[in-house]
C-alpha cells in the first residue's frame, strides 16, 4: 500500500509546475496587453480574492481525494455569515460566541453530510445538494428575505487589513495550506486519505478505519467553508443571501485544475493554491476585457472538461 501510495502522491507533480508556469505567461500577456495593469498591489488583491475561495478549495481537495465530493460549501458560506453578524451584531463583544457559533454550523453541516454519505448510503453529490437547498431555506426563513447588520471590528480586520503589504486572509490561506500539505505528506492520516481515495477495499484489508477517514475529509470542508465564510463577513462587512455565489463549482474547479483526481487516490496541496488563484486571475482578466458573467460561466466549465478529459487520457494506471 506504501509503494502505491507515494506514486499517487506524486502522479500529479508536474500539474502544479505546468500552472505555474501558465499563471506567469498569464501575467505577462496581461501586462503586455494592458500595459501598467499588472502591479505587486494588483497581485496581492487578486491574492486576497482567492484566499477565501482557496481555503474552501483545500476542504474540497480532500473530500474530493477520497473520493467524494461536495457541493454544500456555498451555502455554508452563506449560512456561516448570516449567523456570525446575527450573533455578533457588529461589537468584538460577542467575537467568542460568533466564532463558536460558526463552528458549530461547519461541524453540523460536515457531520450531516458524512451521515448521509456514509450511513444512509446517499451519493454525495445528491447529499451535498440536499444540505446546499436546506441550509439556503434556513438562511431565507431566518432573515424573511432582507438580512441585516455588520461584522464586528476585529472580522472586517481579518478580511481586509495587511501585515507587512500582505493580506491577513492571504497569509492565513497559506499557511492553512502549509499544515494540510504537512499532513498529507508527513503523516499517517495523509498516508490514509490517499489509500482510501485509491483503493477503499485494500485500504479497509490493510486495517484502515475508512468511515472514519471520509467523514473527516466532510468535516474538514465544512469546517474550511465556514472559516471563509468568516473572511468573507469580514471583507464585505454585510449579511447576504448571495453571497454563496459560485464556491462550489469555483472550488471544484480549482481542486481539479491543481491535480486532483476526480475519481480520488490522487493530488496534492500546493496545485490546489495555485488553482485558486488562477481562478481568480482568470475572472479578473476576463473582466478586463469585457466579457459577461455568462461568458465567464462558460469558461469556466469549459476549463474544468478540459482539465478533466486530460486527467483521464494521461492518468497512469
């Protein structure tokens, strides 16, 4: 299992170099293009846009690497930032009892889909879906439609100030990403995560407890969409019912983009950050040039049936 574990590990180590390298042909066509457009501030801000999708793409990377997938975490955003002003109501007051609370919402919602995923045997992507349309119903009742309120001072902090030029949320994304890839690197449990994403049944043979290892990864996503949710509530500073957007499919998008296999047992850490990003510079260079929101969704599936059509030509067996 050792043996084919380290070479699922590295299938995909190319991927994150190849995007690399795309990312910066990208910034020098922009910059060529659009002269004085492409700055270090430019960067950092498109950096600051992509550390919340980012920190929802490594919970998705990981669910995804088992196997999984799920599809709940907009609307744990959005649930996340109508409860934390709601409970928070603009004072560092309440700081600690909004954090719990957020918490609690990413514990429930990830303990949720692991229930239906693993006990009542739901495909996760109908579960996922479930939990998406019930968390928005909640958030709807609870604000009848129009929510209200501000985030206290300390969360718009975290969402928008700077340490050294450097965003908060960007340096807490990294170094998020730093711990997983550390654990799925140098640890058992990442040895784990990889045997259970490319073969359940060795890996249950080997003595691997496989329930437990899937509803973590579920747990651990919820648990990333709501500390973005958190970031977000501090960035934007308001309650809103739109404010899930397009997590899902832009998380997706960027797990598969970095090397994330959809059908688990392979990716890494590092290609899912730097697919965030390149998520997020693409949407600002198709702005740039006037393109729609329809013409950006079209890309955007147009880049993840491609990044998947290649993933099944050129995967090893």
């Amino acid at each position: 299992m050792r043996h084919d574990t380290l070479l699922r590990r590295n299938g995909s180590s190319l991927q994150p170099v190849i995007l690399l390298a795309i990312i910066v042909v990208m910034i020098l066509a922009q910059a060529v293009l659009v002269p004085g457009s492409i700055t270090v501030n430019q960067l950092l801000l498109i950096s600051r846009q992509a550390s919340a999708l980012g920190i929802i793409a490594l919970g998705q990377a990981m669910v995804i690497l088992v196997g999984g997938i799920d599809l709940s975490v907009g609307a744990t955003v959005m649930t996340v930032n109508i409860f934390c002003i709601a409970v928070m109501g603009g004072s560092n007051a309440n700081g600690a009892k909004g954090i719990l609370v957020c918490l609690l919402i990413g514990l429930a919602i990830g303990a949720a889909n692991a229930v239906g995923v693993l006990l009542l045997k739901i495909a996760p992507f109908v579960m996922t879906l479930c939990t998406t349309m019930i968390c928005e119903g909640i958030c709807y009742v609870y604000t009848k439609g129009s929510p209200t309120g501000s985030a206290a001072p300390f969360i718009r902090s975290l969402g928008t100030g700077r340490w050294m030029g450097i965003p908060y949320s960007t340096l807490v994304w990294l170094l998020l990403a730093l711990a997983v890839w550390l654990v799925l690197r140098y640890t058992t449990l990442g040895r784990k995560l990889y045997a259970v994403g490319g073969n359940p049944k060795a890996a249950r043979l080997s003595g691997v407890a496989n329930l437990r290892v899937v509803a973590g990864t579920y747990i651990f996503s919820a648990l990333m969409a709501a500390f973005a949710g958190v970031i977000l509530t501090g960035y934007h500073n308001i309650a809103s019912l739109t404010l899930e957007g397009d997590y899902a499919m832009n998380s997706l998008a960027a797990a598969l983009i970095g090397g994330n296999a959809i059908e688990g047992g392979r990716g890494g850490v590092w290609g899912v950050v730097l697919g965030a990003f390149f998520m997020m510079l693409l949407m600002a260079m198709l702005t740039m040039i006037g393109i729609s929101e329809v013409g950006k969704l079209i890309t955007q599936g147009c880049i993840i049936l491609v990044v998947v059509a290649a993933q099944q030509i050129f995967k090893k067996d």
